[in-house]
C-alpha cells in the first residue's frame, strides 16, 4: 500500500487542536494503578482507550489480568502480505503526591507557555498517556484520510507499569498468539533535544545479588572476642573494597570476557556531543568518575558495572555498642552489557568471594533479578524504516542512544513473544516524569504524531 504521505500530516496538523482536546480528556480520568481507591478510574482510562481504538476500527477489548486490565486491540490494516505491528505503552499514572507542589491540579490538565513553546501539565502528560496518544492519533489520521491503516496493528496497553508490570509476564505468556506481531513499537523514551529525535538502540541488562557472610552463631562482645575471631563486617568490607581497582575495573572473574565488540557505535558514542556538565550537576556532582579510558556516555550506556547498593550489619543504633556481629549482608547490582550472561557473572562472583573468604565464615548468594542487556540491529529494516520517518518530520537524522536502565516490557516483549522493539520516544529530559507539574511539549506531542503516522507508512514496506 503505497498513498501518499502529505495528505496524512495535513490532516494532523490542521486537527492538531483535537488530538490535544482528546489528549486532555484521557489526562482528566485519575488513572493510578499504584492506588486502589482509583481502581474505578483506572478501569474508565482504559474502557476510554478501548472506546477510542473501536472508533477507528479496531476489535478492542478490556483484558482481565491478575491486577488491572490491558486494553488489547487489533486492525487488520489493508489486508494481503505485510508485516504486523506491535504497539505496546501504558494508561496507568503515578500518584500525584505531593499536590502542594502542583501549580495547577494534575488532573485538570492546562497548557502553558514554556520556553519552548506551549506544553500541556498534568500528571501522565508525558508519561505514557501523551506518548501513547501520538501513535492512536497516527492511526487517527491514517483512518480518517485513507479509510484503514496501512499496514496490520495491534495495540497493547497495560495498567500496571507503574506499579512495576506485576502481571505482565503471565499475561505476555497467556496471550502470546494474540500478541503476536514482526515488531513492536514503543514511545516512552526521551529525544536527544527538541529538535533532534533519537532512537534507543541498546539497553543493558541487571543482575541483582545479595551476598550474606555469617561468622559467630550470635552477636559477640568485642572486648572478650574481638582479634581472636572473624568479624562478617570486617571481611565483608574488605570483599567489596576489592571488586574495583584502581582503574575502575571491576575485579570479578571473567567479568569482560563476552563482551561484544560494538564497533562503529562505540566509537560514535565516545566522540557524541554531550552536556557532561548539566548531567552531572542534576547530581550536584562536578566531577564524573569511573572506568579509565571510556567516555561519560559509554559508561553509563556501553560498559557493564557492579555497584553497592547496600550494606547491612552490626549495631547500628544510637550510642556505642561494642559487638561483633554475627552477620553482615549486601546488595549489589551489575549493569550488563551485551555479550555477559547473568548466570556467568554470578558464578564469577561466587568464585571471586569464595577465594576471599577465611576459615569460620561461611556465605549464602540470592539472586534477586537477572535479566540480560537488549540490543536493537543496526540493520534490522524496522530501525532503518524508524530513522527514516524521523528524518521525514526532523529534517535531520536521529540519535542512536544506549540506555543505561532497562525498560522492563521491552525485555518481557522479547522473552515471551520473542519480538524487538523500536524505542522512538518524544520526551524531554526536563518533562518532571512522576514530579509534580509533569509536562509535555506541544511541539514534541505534534512532532510525534507525525513521526508516527509516517513510521506506519515506513513499517508497511518494511520487510525483516
Ligand atoms: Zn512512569
């Protein structure tokens, strides 16, 4: 299916005052997952979206899952051969507390005057009511100009992403041939700047350990055992006081030895113009630190870390205590990168623990999250027809960025319907996400409209 494009942005552009009309009546229903005395509410959100995804001819339907329900939707497009589209975002909102510091109510969405431009303030302005509007206002048009979409969609909304995707992996596994589809799209990612898209490309992966050293069968005087006994607390520091060396190399077993050579990129992200300075001043740092020989922008994009993230042990109460504790426990992440699988780190870890660990103490190692980094191929047709619709509406090529975090969905998408995802997000960094007067740039929500309307147009001649 091959129409023309312009009709479809004209459209949008002159009805651009009623997709924020629409934006504005989803942002008015309190939709807080998180909170059950908003359980009502958060039902209306959906049975909106779903009222609003059968308007355009889609067969929607509200889901039950374990928690609140996803709104599934599906368009057979034009018909004949041709990829099918995964959408997936999210209805659900964070609390709004503390409303004092709301200039306006967070639900009684406004649009103001920024910098920038006008913006629209409320809470889920931006995060992911705005950013899922984009693409139902993309097929909007598509449906009011043509009639259909151009290519086959499905549309998955789930209601619990703020409260950390409980039901997700059951509902992905329950519903895995409705779900399915070549690829999936995702806006709940930032730009680079307002002028510049940016495409998310690798987003590294976690595990999470807590390690628990035990000495003593109880807690000791350390005036009547202390120097004749092994502290927990003690060995505990000097264990973690070696996971790096001087260099900022993480000492672990084996902990480099599957990385993938990234090539081109890592060299485009070494030398990418960043503003060091504001990154680390939202901090209230000055001075960025780390692994020797590697750019701001691929330590926390490109290179796998092992943080602290916890210590606790001993006495810790007011006033002195003279104790050798019988126990002392840590918690510690790794940020993966792509290459380093989960299990191998932890058996590197346990290695590198066991060999540091004197006689009369004894180790217990949990695991509390593994999942590996994700990498979107360069070269795979759905990013390269992504970059092009952004190049369309921009007039100048996107970014492509790592992530430091994960996206949970995105790596769930893929475990249980084996799909990628294109991460084509239209928020700022300043956009206050879960922050009192969350907002969202009217010339980002506009621009991404149209980046999607144009993406559907792209995906339907993209062949994998
Ligand atoms: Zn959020």
């Amino acid at each position: 299916m091959n129409l023309p494009i312009d009709a479809i942005k004209t459209h949008l552009t002159d009805g651009f005052d009623q997709s924020v009309k629409r934006l504005s009546d989803l942002l008015r229903i309190p939709s807080i997952g998180t909170d059950p005395d908003y359980n009502t509410q958060t039902v209306e959100a959906a049975n909106w979206l779903v009222q609003q995804l059968a308007d355009l001819g889609f067969d929607a339907d509200l889901k039950a899952t374990a928690g609140q329900p996803a709104v599934v939707a599906h368009h057979p497009g034009p018909g004949g051969e041709g990829p099918r589209i995964l959408y997936y975002g999210h209805y659900d909102v964070q609390p709004a507390e503390p409303l004092d510091l709301w200039t306006t109510p967070p639900f009684e969405p406004v649009i103001v005057d920024g910098p920038r431009g006008k913006r629209i303030v409320a809470r889920g302005a931006v995060d992911n009511k705005g950013q899922s509007m984009m693409f139902i206002e993309a097929f909007r048009a598509w449906k009011n100009v043509y009639g259909t979409l151009p290519v086959a969609v499905t549309v998955f909304l789930e209601g619990e992403e703020e409260s950390g995707s409980p039901s997700l992996d059951g509902f992905l596994r329950a519903h895995k041939h409705e779900l399915q589809a070549d690829i999936c799209v995702v806006s709940d990612t930032n730009m680079w700047d307002i002028d510049t898209p940016a495409l998310g490309i690798m987003l590294r992966g976690l595990l999470y350990l807590e390690v628990t050293l035990q000495g003593p069968s109880q807690d000791l005087h350390s005036g009547l055992y202390g120097g004749a006994v092994p502290n927990p607390l003690n060995i505990l520091g000097k264990i973690l006081g070696d996971l790096h060396d001087e260099h900022g190399r993480v000492q672990i077993p084996g902990f480099y030895d599957d990385l993938v050579d990234l090539g081109d990129l890592d060299q485009v992200w070494q030398n990418l113009a960043f503003d060091e300075a504001a990154f680390l001043q939202n901090a209230g740092l000055s001075q960025s630190i780390g692994e020797a020989g590697y750019s701001t922008l691929q330590r926390i994009w490109s290179r796998p870390t092992c943080d602290i993230n916890g210590i606790i042990g001993g006495y810790t109460g007011a006033g002195a205590k003279t104790v050798i504790p019988e126990k002392a426990m840590a918690k510690l992440s790794c940020r993966l990168v792509p290459g380093q699988n989960a299990a191998n780190i932890k058996d590197g870890f346990r290695t590198f623990l066991e060999a540091r660990l004197p006689a009369g103490c004894r180790y217990e190692l949990d695991e509390l999250g593994a999942a590996p980094a994700l990498m979107v191929s360069t070269d795979s047709p759905y990013l390269k027809a992504a970059e092009t619709a952004l190049r369309d509406v921009f007039d100048r090529a996107p970014i492509l960025v790592g992530m430091g975090g994960s996206i949970p969905a995105v790596g769930a998408i893929r475990e249980h319907l084996g799909i990628e995802s294109i991460l084509m997000g239209f928020g700022l960094d300043d956009d206050r996400v879960h922050a009192p007067d969350e907002k969202f740039e009217l010339r980002c929500f506009q621009n991404g409209m149209l980046s999607h309307a144009v993406l559907l147009a792209k995906l339907a001649g993209a062949d994998a």
